[in-house]
C-alpha cells in the first residue's frame, strides 16, 4: 500500500519488500543503461536511506512509547488516519517508510509510477 500525505512524501507499506533486481526488472530497464542508475537510485533511497518505521520502533523507541501509534504520531508529516491504523499496520506490513520523493515524483503521475514499480495498491486518504 501507498499513502500520499499533505508534506508531498510517501508512506510505503511492504508485506515483502521486493529485491533490487525485481525492481529493475518491474522497471524493465537494460543493464548498464542511466535508466538502470536512475531506477536503482529510487530503489536505494527507499529502501537504504529512509527510516524503516517499524525496525526504528522495535530497536529503539519500544521503551519510551507503549504502542506503535503513539511511537508515529510524533511524526508530525503523517496523516492522522495512519497513525489511528499503525498498530494494526504494524502487524499486516513488515515494512513501513516515510519517502520524500525527487520532485518529479511528487505529482500524481509520480505515485502512479512508484506504485507499479513497486507492486502497491494506492489508498486515497
């Protein structure tokens, strides 16, 4: 699932994130083209420098905050409506991370491309 919210970010939810190599080949881009770099630079900054949610909660914040929900609502760029799900989010995806896309992907066009490139049902807030 795919969530656009009101700070023109991302939130991605993985049941199993897909590989770099599933991803370059949804892309259908050649090896050794920009396209590839390109697409792999999309694929890193998700999934090598974002905050996954979920872990960061589990390794660090567990203590201070009892639940998952109260962990996110300090997140003050994502819409209440995850917040109010996180728990039950936090059961069903094994991944949870916050993107701040490129400004290319910032439009609808973009979440549509994201979302097919990673295999996510969009959810209308």
């Amino acid at each position: 699932m795919i969530i656009a919210t009101a700070s023109n970010a991302y939130v991605l939810f993985f049941r199993t994130p897909p590989t770099r190599a599933a991803f370059l080949k949804r892309a259908r881009v050649k090896p050794g083209t920009y396209a590839e770099e390109l697409m792999g630079d999309i694929y890193d900054d998700v999934f090598r420098h974002c905050c996954e949610l979920r872990r960061e909660y589990q390794r660090y914040y567990a203590v201070e905050y009892s639940h998952f929900s109260a962990f996110l609502a300090c997140f003050g760029h994502l819409p209440k409506e995850i917040c109010d799900r996180a728990d039950s989010h936090s059961f069903h995806y094994t991944h949870i991370i916050p993107y701040h896309p490129p400004g290319f992907l910032q439009d609808e066009d973009g979440l549509n491309l994201l979302a097919r490139l990673f295999n996510l049902k969009i959810k209308s807030r």
